[in-house]
C-alpha cells in the first residue's frame, strides 16, 4: 500500500470523474492517458461507477484507477472487486477506513479540520484528500492548519478550486502529494462524446506541470 502515495507523488495530477455511461469509461481514461494523465479516480456517484472501473481496469493499460466517494463500509469490498487501486473519501468515516485496512486497500480520507486530521493520525493514514480545498482557504488555509503535524510526514491531495493556471503552485507546496483535477473531463463534455476535448486538457496540464 506505500506503492500507492510513491505513484501520487510520481503522477502528481489524478482526473476526477463521473461517469453516466460505462460505455465511456474507456474512450475517457485513453483520452488522458494520451494526454499524459494516468491517474483517474471513478466517483461512486452514478450506478455507472463500478462498471467504469472494471472497463478501465481490464481496457486501459498502463492506468492508476481508484474509486471516489467511497462512504461505506460495503462500498470497499465493491471497489476492491471491481479492481481499484486506492479508494478515497470527502470526509472521514473511521468504519469505511477500517473495512479498507482490513481489505488491503489504501485508502485516503477527507479532512478539512485539525481535529479530522488528528482522527486519520490515529486511524494510521498520512495521506489525506484536503477538501473542499477551494472554499476553504486553499494553501494558506492549509499551511496554517497542518503545521502542528507536518513533522509527522502527513501530506494532502487537494480538490476544488484546482485549475490549469494554479495547479504549479500548488504542487510545490511541500505538503502537497499530488492534485485532484475535476476540470480535465467534466460530465457534460464526456456525456458529448468530445474525448479530443479531454485530451487536450489533459495535455495542457501535463506540459504546465513538466514546464
């Protein structure tokens, strides 16, 4: 499970999906993946989800696939079956985060306060999804409240608010992992079939990263 936050750091961008159709799950994770994207996380938020996650899992070579919106203890054995790596969570639930340790799956929970970073230190996890990281004071917000652990090697993934123009900067910050990135194949544009579209997103944050 350590592989899981080295490949994070390495990758440094995961698309955030939703998926309506499983008929789109390949074209979209091909889509990213030639644009330099390899990360994808699958919100469970549509009956669509699981099934997008086995096409990708048993399509898509070369592709890191975890499974969002994991809220659950039941919906860990669902992701683990379907073939995600990883898992992660808006918010912090401690049975969703014991299912997946008794699983073997890695799993990433939501924070967005002191006292739920210190819940998920105790639950033995150093790497957590910071959100909504765009309404809650971004980096600033986060520095500040993380400082009191840091020399505990926590780092974070922040989602919302994370756009082409300050994703660089935020991933310099040390305390950043890797970014969650919604804006790289939204429903509408995946519902419209304009993979092209996803691509070239997803190329254009690739070059701004290695820029």
């Amino acid at each position: 499970m350590a592989n899981i936050r080295k490949i994070i750091e390495e990758k440094k961008i995961i698309a955030v999906l939703t998926i309506d159709n499983a008929k789109d799950a390949v074209p979209v994770a091909n889509a990213l993946k030639a644009g330099g994207v390899t990360a994808i996380e699958l919100t469970l938020r549509t009956p669509a989800a699981l099934e997008a996650i086995r096409r990708i899992r048993g399509e898509v070579e070369g592709v890191t696939v975890a499974a969002g919106t994991v809220l659950k203890p039941e919906q860990v054995k669902q992701v683990v079956e379907a073939g995600a790596d990883f898992a992660v969570s808006p918010g912090i639930n401690p049975r969703v985060v014991k299912a997946a340790q008794d699983a073997g799956l890695f799993f990433g929970p939501g924070i967005m306060t002191p006292s739920e970073i210190e819940m998920a230190l105790e639950l033995d996890c150093t790497l957590l999804k910071f959100f909504p990281a765009g309404t809650t004071g971004g980096l600033k917000h986060l520095n500040a409240m993380a400082a009191p652990y840091k020399h505990l090697g926590v780092k974070f993934i922040p989602l919302g608010g994370i756009t082409c123009a300050n994703v660089k900067e935020i991933l310099s910050d040390k305390l950043i992992a890797g970014v969650g990135g919604s804006w790289l194949a939204k429903p509408d544009v995946i519902n419209s079939g304009n993979f092209a579209e996803i691509e070239r997103l997803a190329r254009e944050v690739t070059e701004v990263i290695k820029g």
